[in-house]
C-alpha cells in the first residue's frame, strides 16, 4: 500500500462553532470579593489562573478545599488544574500591604511567571519560608518564577521613593523577560547586584526592563509616559505595546524624536513597536472625539498582522494614515477591532461591536487559520456582526460578558453571551493546545455558564464577587485531501471508496465539540504517452517524453529523466511512478532510413550580363530553393548563396548551397569632347586602378598626356577578366597674355589706375571688378584673371604702396597756468619739422602767448602743416604762516583767502578759513579764477591739559580713609586746603578743591563735597547652649541695614537647629559693614523606641497596654491614648499615630510612633434593591460612570474603602436616562463599595480600581 495522505488542513467553520460547546466552568469563592485576572497554560495542556482575594477563598474549584486567607488586604492565590480543570496545587502569595496579579505566562519548561504590583511586604515564598519583597515608597512592581510544582525558583521588585505601575509583562521566544510599566523619581532597574538606575521626570517616566528567564538584568530604558494595557513579543521577537494616550507623547525612546498628538476630547488608542533591543519602529495611534482605548493585542502569522481591540465612544476612525475609515458608535461606549499590518502599522480593516449601552472587547486570541476570538462585556442589547447583518445578545443583568469569532477578514461566524442579573465581567481569553478557548473574570449571584440548551450554574451565594473559570471548545471542519491510486481504496464516509468525490465522517474530541472530518478523495490515474511508432532520418534525433513532470522515470535505455535523446533504430520504453505511488508506462519504435544526396558543384563566378543553370538531381523528388522556386534546375544571373531543399519519398531531406558570384564590368567613362588652350596639355584616365589598359596610341597606363588634337579612345579588363572601352575627341585653341607692369609707390592721396589690355573679353580682378580697368587708392596686391571667348587665360600681379601723409591735429587755443610747462608736440616720430619759432625739433615749449605753426615732412618726402595759439594764465599767491604749538582746549583760526579764489583743505573743508582743535598738520589748496592752483601747509600742536573728574559728593565710612587724588602725575598742585601733594586726606566732611598745572603750563580747576558716614554698632548675643532641634534665634537688626549671615541667609534673624559657629556682616544704608560672631552648642537627644504589638484593631475591641517605649519613663500620647491603655473605640474610625517621648538630665527629649488602624468589622449596612443603575466599567482607572435606567432620579453617592471610611459622598441629581462620572485618576488600587440613594430606594455595588 502506498503512502497516500498529503495534508491536513483545519479550517473553522462558522455554521458548526460553539454547538455544544461547553466543557466546565470553576467558581474561586470566598467570603469577600474574587476576581480572576488571567489564566495560560503550558505545553501539556495544564492550566494556571490568577485570583486576587479579600478575606478568604477556597483556591480549589473542585470538591476538595483549599483556603487561604488574606494576611492583610488584598492577596493572590495562584491555581494550577489539569486540562479537565481538575484541581493540582495552589498557592498564597500576600503581604501587610495590597497585592495583585495581573499576568500569567508559562515558558516553555512548564515555570510560571506572576507579574503585578504591590506596596508594603509581599511574601513571594508560599512555603513555610520567607521571601520578603519590601516597597520603597507607595506601589511597586514585583515578578515571581516557580516551577511546575508552585516553588518559587527567583523573585524581583522594581520601585523607589515614588509610585509605579505595572501595564505589560510578555515572554520573548528565548523565554526572556518583557516588563513595561511608570515610575516615578530615581529606581534602580537591575535586580541583581549591580546598579541600573533611570530617573524620571518631574511627571513621571514609562519603562521598558528586559531580563533573561533567570532574572538576570538584560537592558532597561525610559521613555514618555502613557498607559499601557497589554504587552505582546511577536514571530519576530519585536516588542509590541497596546493603551491609550493624552496631548503630545513622544513614542521613541532613543534621542530621536516620534511623537504622536491624541486629538478630541480625551485619549487616543495606540499600538507602538520596538526591535528586541527596544529601539524604535514605529507607533500608530487611533483617534476620535471623544476615548479610545486598546485593551488586548494579538498577532496573526498567516498574514503578518496586529489584531487589536478595546472601547471608545463617539466616533473614532480605524485608519492611523492620512486616509478615514471611521467607526461609530451606536450608543454610549463600543467596542472594536482594527486589524493592521506588522510592517508599518497600516490598516487592514476596522470594525464596531456596538449597542445602546456599554460594550468592549476586554481580551482576544488568534487560532492557527486566523480566526479571531473575543472576549470582553456588553450592556443591553448590542449586534455582533458588523456586517449588514444584525446578531444580536441580550444582557439579562446590568453587565454579561460574551465569547466571540470573527473570521481572518473580520466576518462573523458566531457569538454567545453569558450572565445573570447582576454583574457579570469577563478579563481575559486564552486558547490552549487544542484550541478550547479559557475565559477568567468575576461574576455575582447566579449565572449560567453552559450557553447552550443545558443548564450549568454557579453561585456566589451573595458574598461579593466570585472568580470564575470557565472552559469552551471550538468546532472544526477538518479538509483531508487522499490521493490514491487506480485499484485502491481510502476508508472515508463510512466505508472503503474507489472513486473521486468528497466523503462526511463526524466524531467528537476530547474537549466535547462535535466536529467534521471532509476527505477529499482523488483516485490517481497517471497517463503517459510517447506517441506513435516512427521513422527518423539518418543523422537525426528524437525527443521521447514521458510527461508527468513530479513523477520518478526509468527508460529501457537505463535513462531516469522525464525525456530521453534516441538517434537509433530500436524499440523505447519508459515506466513513471507519480507522487502518489501510482505506476504506468508506454513504449515507441523508431526506424533509421538513407536521405537523397545533393550536390550543386563549386561556387560560382562570373561577369555581368552572363547566366548559369543550377541542377539539384533527385529528378523524381520534391525540392525546395531558398528563391521559392520547386523545380529541378534554376537560371540564376544574380550574385547571391543558392540553397535547395530535397524530400525523397521516405521523407529524408537533403540540402546543397552554392555561392554565385556575378562580377561588375568596369566602368570607363573619359567624358565629353573638349578642347586645350594652345601650350597647354590635357590628362585623360581610364581610372579602375588594377585593371590593364589598352590606348589607342599605344599606351598600356591608366593615365595618358596629350598637347595635339585628335580622337584618343581606351580598352579596360579587370582583375576578374571584364572588359569595357571608351573615347574622346580634343581640339587645339589660341592662348591670351596679360601685363599690369612694374610695382607702384606714391603718397596716400593720389589716384592709381591699373589696365588690363585686351578689349572685348572676361575680367575678374581681386577687388571683385569685372571690368578692363580699376582705379586704386588703398595700398595693397592687385591681380586680374582674364578669359578669351575660347576659355583661354591668363592672369598677372602688381603691388601699389601709398606712403602715408604725416599728420597732428592742435586746438585752436592751448590755455596753461604759468607754473605749468606749455608743451607743443608735432608727434610723427622720424618725420623733419620746421616751427614757426625755427626750431627743428618735434617738441617745443611754448615761453610766451602768441600763435605758433610747423611744417612735417617723412621718409617717403610727404608734407603737413599746423598751427595754434598759447594763451597763459597767473597763479594765486598763498602763506598759511609758521607751525603753532597750544593748549588743548584752544580753538586755531587758519587763513588761506585770495580774491576769487576757491579752497580745498585737506580737513574736507572748501572755505577760505578754518578752525582747528586738534593736532595734525594741514593743508589747503586755492585755485583763481583761471583754473590755476597754489598751495601750502601748517603743523599744529595742542599739548595734553591736566583733567580729573571728582564726583559732586564723595562718602567715606567712618572707619575707612578719605583719599582724595588730583592724579595727572609731574604737574603741581595747590588744594583749598594749602597742600601742594598729588593726594591729600580729607580729615572731615567739606567742600575740597584743587588747581593743576602740567609742564607745557597748562591749567585745570576741580572740586567735590566729602561725607563721612557712622558704620553701624550690632550684638547678636553670648554664647548659647540648647538641645538638639530647639531652634534659637539669632538677631542682628539694624535700623534699614542688610545682612550676610555664613549660612547664606540674608535676613536680619536666623532660626538655628544646628551647632556651630555663626557669624554675620550688617551693612547700613550708606554702606558702612560690621562684622559679630556666636558660638551655638546642642545636646543630642535620648534615642528612643517604640513599636506597637498590632497594627490593626476593630473599633469595638477592648483597651490595649502601651508599654513597649524605651527608655522607660516617657509619657505616651495620641487619639484614644489615657495613661499608657489605648481604646479604639475612644480613638475612632481611621489610621492614627501613637507617639512615646522620653526626656533626659540636660532637658532634652526624644520621641518615636507607630502606626494603628481602627476599622470596622462588619458590613458597610445597605441593601440593592435598583437593577435599574448600571456602573461601569469595572474595574476602572479613570472615569467611573454611574447610569441612571431607573425612573426616578439619583440624589445622594457615597464611596467606602473596604475598611468602611468614606472616600467619597455627594448630593447629586441624576434624572432617568442619564449619567454621572467620578474621577478616580487619584484612588489607591483596590476594593470599594459604592452606594446610591435615590428616593424609595437603596443601590449597593462593589467596584475595583486598577492602575
């Protein structure tokens, strides 16, 4: 029998799911509140949940019982069944102070992992050992490891002086460690020995902590805070967080920066991704107008998808791109699910789960084929199908939570409800190996959890909230794909089948869902065919395929590949066995025979104009020339390859080409008849170089010369024996001359004719004249081609030189000032001159006004004459004087006027005088009426003035020196006073004044007024003793003084707890500072203790004894403390503090306490008598809501803690169908009771605050 199943493929079926779907459900009771808060499993199907407990629980869901109690007020009980939910082992976990779970994880060891937070002492040992965990500051966060037995293998805090949160805790694929969570102030993130410490922000800082499975410290990092409700590590171990946010928060915690903005009117959900080293990939958020809130995340494999759901109200739109796809909500708050990509976070779809009131998607999982499960609570009446369609469930109490299936692409398949009449809420959903979906919670009173027609109730007798346990299978529809063989048979359908089609069997399994099993049934019939036998060509070859490309192969030849070559005669065969085992075969002959024999002989050459016959034999078979042609012979007279085709009757073909090559005749060509000028000859050629040649004047070369007339005709025969012939007839004409004599030299100006004889013909000169003359005045070499009426010609060359005229051009008058020199310049060097003054030279200058003219003369003997009249002009006359030396302080007038004159100082100045004030020599330059300039220049010197600049009053303390300083060091002084010294004293207040005189004698004159004030008079007080923490004051008070104390105080009185040596500096109001010093001891006070011997009592109990204070002596003090008895009764209601105070010999006490709670024990009286309020959600971080369905209104809340003290109380006035929030941002985790009063009735409900 041959293998035959190929796969198996589960595939949920949405008509089958939740039929009988039920398997058992555990009720976690006790005489208080229980709540379940997360439930996994591990590789062999055992199950764990979390209870968190007030009072008392028994931890064993079955018949046995298992209490634990809680040590103070709220604790966890830690619960392992079998895959029956048959009872294992429990453990306790709890402490002084609050405790709770809120994740479970199992690795793949079968250790269990509980994280969540507390404060005050937390024992993690649930052994007779202790494991003490203790909290720094208000909450912390803990995580605990035990082993498949429930020891406890390593346990860790994470806290400091501040608060933290615990928001998410996953395990890696290595089974490393993921902890996200708030911290406030400095904490120290490694808990192993070393030292890692973040400090956060004033408010407040997210973590990101990552250790191995031991516990070991890995990384840690902070980032910006928001509020993360689950924490997910995907396929690829990226670190996934899911929660909401407010205003601006940047997600990525490196330096870079990606921030996000929630938008309307509270928080934005988001998703946010890091790499395994917790370095940033992206963050998305989805954001409406009013709250939204991611409260699970899963991913999905088979598509690389996020899955996320929560709750918002309003409307929110699903697309965190540029793009909307928003969803509304159909009443108050709804739940969703978005579906994204796992690259960037990108919207897949999104979609509602909506009513009236309250619904939201509280937890979800992904099964192995997409499917996705919810699970989470709903109010009245609310549609599961987000589709057209409707499904609706209806609560039958104010809250029931649900199980939901939606397919991969968000198509429901099936939804189911369970609750009583109270509240009834579901935390999480888990599935296990077998995909049976765990749900935990808590619900009240009665409540049926077999959702189908069978009825399975649990009670919580009415003592709070009982955690639950409940177990639900899923329905498959299991597709088998058999392919077998011909002759065989598959058992499916109830009995063995031979044929293809689909076969239904139905069994249950294990977790009791009926469930189908569709076998599709293939009956393999492998064909393979190589066709019919046949004959081949010899030569040739043949591809043989056997077809059935996954088959396995073997040839005859000892081939096992789907094809073979043959190039034999001989008998094939081959044999396939498919992938299913299934064998078949087929065989083929083939025959060689001979082909026809074709030969067309050697290629071919030839001239043009020629033809050749090709023949291809074979007369009796078929042929086919590569020119289309079927015939036996071809005419062929082009050049080209010749190729034929031939089929005998056995279908053998031949084929022959043959090369045709058709040669080009020469071309000769000598031209038209025509004619030479007599003298000249003429070359005639053949050209085609290589070939031979064959004149008629006997020449055998390519190129002949001729001079004579006559008829000259030439043979030529190519390299390939071609031959062509032309001729020519040339004819004798009578020649032409043409002289244009000798070269010509002239001076410029004169006209040249030039004449190119010989009337009546054609002239082209190079100027472009076409006549027999030209007339030239431009220097140059002139030439002219002249042509007879026979074509004859003849050209000659004369050069004309037209020596250029001397030339200077003078204005009609030349003006010049007689300090200047009056140059003449004739220019036209080498040339003679001749002045009208007889000088010879080209330059003369000009002594007097007059008319003065030249004549030139050049090389070449050409002349030219100028003239003009000189004309010059006075000077201005101009003395500033000798260099002055002065004061500085003086004013210098310098004086440069002339008549008509304008002036040019180098100051910038243009008048005839200026004023000068500093040191520099200047200059003026004066110009007359003619233009003509003079100028002259002065050195003037200021010497230095002695300056001092005193102020008009000057203030001297009257412990310091009144220095007076005339400064301007050399010169001589003469004070008021009669002192002649640079410096003088000034021994009282007065006017003092000074006159200095420097060594160029010049004077300055000051004088200021002298103050001198009192310094102030200050006694702080003897030296002191006092006790440790008595403050003393130290005064210094001055009238209008500051103060300088060395503590750095700067009043004028200082409170002093500390011994030491003080000292302060009093200044007055002029200044003036004085300095005092005091000694402070202080005793040490007694050191005390004192430690109450309980830190809780009932109100109602009797009076304790206070007698634990030491030193003895001391008096004890406090609420309700007479003497040394405390009663509770006497102190009231509350947390109080007991002091003792002991006092020493040297007067000094000391003092220590300790905290005692006085509670109430018993119940907080109240009854529910209103099924028509609804208060959600619970439990709650942020906003409680408080609906009002009755039909009268709401007008008195209060809140208690489990200890009875009212937390909150109110006047209110909530008509019917409408709501009131309470904030709880500020409540401490835990337990409370809320009551309402309405008119004629009483509401009691108890509520959880989470954080």
């Amino acid at each position: 029998m041959k293998p035959y199943l190929l796969c198996i493929l589960f595939i949920l079926s949405g008509s089958l799911l939740f039929s009988q779907s039920f398997l058992f459900a555990k009720r976690f009771h006790g005489n208080d509140t229980q709540v379940n808060s997360d439930v996994t499993t591990d590789a062999i199907g055992n199950i764990f949940t979390a209870c968190n407990f007030y009072g008392s629980v028994d931890a064993d869901p079955g018949l046995g019982v298992t209490t634990f109690t809680s040590v103070s007020s709220l604790d966890i009980a830690i619960v392992k069944l079998d895959s029956d939910g048959d009872f294992i082992w429990a453990i306790h976990l709890g402490g002084s102070g609050f405790s709770n779970s809120s994740v479970l994880e199992t690795d793949i060891e079968g250790n269990v992992f509980v994280f969540g937070y507390f404060n005050g002492t937390l024992d993690m040992d649930p052994t007779a050992s202790v494991f003490n965990l203790v909290s720094a500051g208000s909450d912390e966060i803990y995580c605990g490891k035990y082993d498949a037995d429930g020891n406890l293998l390593w346990a860790a805090k994470f806290g400091g002086t501040g608060t933290e949160q615990n928001y998410g805790f996953a395990l890696d694929n290595d089974d490393n460690i993921v902890i996200h969570g708030y911290f406030q102030n400095t904490v120290d993130f490694n808990p192993g020995a070393g030292t890692f410490n973040l400090t956060a922000g004033v408010m407040g800082n997210d973590f990101i902590l990552k250790l191995d499975n031991d516990g070991n410290f890995l990384w840690a990092l902070k980032m910006d805070s928001f509020w993360g409700n689950e924490t997910m590590v995907d396929a690829e171990n990226n670190i996934v967080i899911a929660g909401e946010f407010f205003e601006t928060v940047d997600f990525d915690p490196s330096p870079s920066t990606h921030n996000l903005t929630a938008y309307g009117f509270g928080a934005d959900a988001v998703v946010l991704k890091l790499d395994s080293d917790g370095n940033y990939i992206w963050a998305v958020a989805f954001s409406g107008n009013m709250n939204e809130q991611v409260l699970s995340i899963a991913e999905s494999t088979l598509d690389n998808t996020y899955i996320t759901g929560g709750f918002f109200e309003g409307t929110m739109d699903a697309d965190p791109g540029a793009e909307i796809s928003n969803i509304i909500s159909a009443g108050y708050v709804d739940g969703f699910t978005i579906k994204i990509n796992n690259s960037d976070g990108s919207l897949v779809w999104g979609k509602g789960i909506g009513g009236l009131g309250f619904q939201s998607v509280n937890d979800l999982q992904v099964d192995e084929t997409g499917g996705i499960h919810f699970t989470g609570a709903f109010e009245q009446t609310a549609d599961f199908d987000p589709s057209g369609s409707v499904f609706n469930l209806t609560s039958a109490g104010y809250t029931d939570f649900y199980r939901l299936v939606w397919t991969s692409a968000g198509e429901f398949i099936a939804a189911e409800k369970i609750g009583g009449t109270l509240s009834d809420w579901s935390y999480k959903i888990h599935l296990d190996n077998s995909g049976a979906e765990l749900i935990t919670g808590y619900f009240d009173a009665t409540v049926d959890f077999d959702p189908g027609p069978s009825t399975f109730n649990l009670s919580s007798e009415f003592t709070g909230w009982d955690g639950f346990l409940a177990k639900y299978c899923t329905s498959y529809t299991i597709h088998n794909y058999i392919n077998i063989c011909e002759g065989e048979s598959f058992f499916a359908g109830g009995e063995y089948q031979t044929a293809t089609g689909d076969y239904y069997d139905y069994y249950t399994p294990l977790e009791g869902c009926d469930s189908t099993v569709i076998t599709h049934l293939n009956v393999n019939v492998p064909i393979v065919d190589l066709g019919l036998d046949t004959m081949i060509c010899e030569g040739n070859n043949i591809l043989l395929n056997a077809g059935n490309s996954e088959a396995t192969f073997t040839w005859s030849t000892g081939a096992e590949t789907q094809t073979i070559t043959v190039s034999e005669t001989g008998i094939y065969s081959v044999t396939i066995t498919d992938v299913a085992g299934c064998i078949a075969s087929d065989e083929i002959e083939i025959n060689m025979v001979s082909g026809p024999v074709v030969f067309l002989g050697e290629d071919i050459s030839m001239c043009s104009g020629e033809s050749v016959e090709l023949d291809a034999g074979n007369s009796e078979a078929e042929f086919l020339w590569n020119t289309g042609a079927i015939t036996q012979t071809i005419t062929v007279t082009t050049s080209g390859n010749y190729g034929v085709s031939v089929t005998n009757d056995a279908g053998c073909e031949a084929i022959d080409i043959v090369t045709v090559t058709v040669h080009t005749n020469p071309i000769v060509d000598l031209g038209l008849d025509t004619g030479i000028c007599l003298g000249n000859t003429l070359l005639l050629n053949a050209e085609n170089p290589g070939a031979e040649y064959l004149w008629n004047t006997g020449s055998a070369n390519q190129i002949i010369e001729i001079d004579a007339a006559g008829l000259y005709y030439v043979t030529v025969t190519n390299t390939f024996n071609c031959f062509s012939s032309d001729s020519i007839f040339v004819e004798i004409f009578p020649a032409i001359t043409v002289d244009l004599n000798d070269d010509i030299e002239t001076c410029d100006g004169d006209v040249i004719t030039l004449d190119s004889g010989f009337p009546d013909v054609e002239y082209l000169w190079n100027t472009g004249a076409i006549t027999q003359t030209i007339d030239i005045t431009e220097s140059g070499t002139y030439y002219v081609f002249v042509t007879n009426n026979f074509g004859c010609s003849d050209a000659d060359t004369v050069v004309v030189i037209l020596n250029e005229i001397p030339f200077v051009e003078f204005p009609d008058t030349i003006e010049y000032c007689e300090n200047e020199i009056a140059l003449l310049d004739a220019e036209n060097i080498g040339s003679t001159y001749l002045w009208s003054t007889g000088e010879t030279t080209q330059q003369i200058i000009a002594a007097s006004s007059g008319i003065y003219d030249v004549e030139i003369s050049n090389d070449f003997g050409c002349t030219y004459n100028a003239e003009t009249f000189v004309n010059l002009f006075p000077i201005p006359e101009i003395s500033l004087g000798s260099d002055i030396e002065s004061c500085y302080g003086e004013i210098i007038l310098l004086d440069g006027a002339i008549p008509s004159g304008t002036y040019l100082w180098n100051t910038g100045a243009t008048t005839s005088t200026i004023y000068v004030t500093t040191n520099g020599m200047y200059s003026v330059e004066v110009t007359n009426a003619f233009g003509c300039s003079n100028s002259d220049s002065i050195e003037v010197i200021f010497n230095a003035t002695p300056f001092i600049a005193f102020d008009d009053s000057i203030g001297f303390c009257e412990n310091e020196f009144a220095l007076l300083d005339a400064e301007n060091f050399g010169s001589t002084y003469l004070w008021n006073t009669g002192e002649t010294t640079q410096q003088i004293i000034a021994p009282s207040s007065g006017i003092y004044s000074v006159e200095i005189t420097n060594i160029f004698g010049c004077y300055f004159f000051e004088e200021t007024e002298v103050i001198i004030y009192e310094i102030p008079e200050i006694f702080i007080n003897a030296d002191t003793a006092l006790c440790a923490g008595t403050p003393v004051i130290l005064d210094a008070t001055i009238t209008s003084g500051t103060y300088l104390w060395n503590t750095g105080a700067t009043t004028s009185n200082i409170y002093v707890v500390n011994g030491g040596t003080y000292s302060v500096t009093v200044t007055n109001t002029f200044g003036c500072t004085y300095s005092d010093t005091i000694l402070v001891i202080y005793f040490s006070p007694p050191v005390t203790t004192f430690n109450l011997s309980t830190d809780i009592i009932c109100i109602e109990d009797a009076a304790i004894t206070l007698d634990t204070g030491s030193p003895s002596g001391g008096i004890y003090s406090g609420p309700g403390v007479i003497g040394n008895l405390f009663t509770p009764s006497i102190a009231g209601v509350g947390t109080h503090t007991i002091s003792y105070t002991y006092t020493d010999t040297n007067a000094c006490t000391g003092s220590s306490s300790d905290l005692i709670t006085v509670t109430i024990c018993q119940n907080i009286e109240g009854e529910n008598t209103n099924s028509n309020i609804s208060i959600f959600p619970n439990p709650v971080n942020e906003f409680l809501t408080i609906y009002n369905r009755s039909a009268e209104a709401l007008e008195f809340i209060e809140m208690y803690d489990l200890s009875g003290r009212i937390t909150f109380s109110k006047n209110i006035s909530v008509l019917p169908d409408n709501y009131f929030q309470i904030p709880m941002q500020n409540y401490v985790a835990g337990n409370y009771m809320v009551k309402i009063l309405s008119d004629s009735q009483v509401y009691l409900e108890q509520i959880i605050i989470t954080k």
